[in-house]
C-alpha cells in the first residue's frame, strides 16, 4: 500500500524529525496502526524502516521512524507493509 509524507510532526515553535503525517492514497477500511512503513532514499539507495502509531484526522497517519527523515523528504511516496 502506497502512502505521501505530507508533514513533519510538530508544534508552534518545534518539530520532531523522527514522525511524520503519511496520507493514503487508497481507500483502507480498518486500522493500520501497528504497521511497518518503509521509506526509500532515492539519493542514497538505503531504506529508513517505521511504525504507524496513531491515526490524525480522516485519512491521515502518523509514522514514528527509527531515524528522522531529512527535510525534502516531504512529499515523497512510503511503502506501508
């Protein structure tokens, strides 16, 4: 299942590198929290590996990765598993 990072996790003055909002982009009946999601650095080759941990809003996840994601990774696809 393919997902979109939309935005990093954060408030007014900070933001947390390490969670992400991911939007679907397909129609999912059920709960994916608990799932595995993947993100592929196209510039390196290598894979960051993350958990969804909770829903946000309508279609909306949010996803703890193990390590932060770099800033212009914001709008690149993740891989839900």
């Amino acid at each position: 299942m393919r997902a979109v990072v939309v935005n990093f996790r954060g408030g007014f003055r900070t933001r947390r590198g390490d969670e992400v909002i991911i939007r679907l982009l397909e129609k999912f009946e059920g709960s994916l929290i608990g799932r595995k999601v993947i993100w592929l650095n196209p510039r390196a080759g290598s894979k960051v590996i993350g958990k969804i941990v909770a829903a946000h809003g309508g279609a909306c996840y949010r996803a703890r990765f193990r390590s932060g994601l770099p800033g212009w990774a914001v709008g690149s696809s993740v891989e839900i598993l």
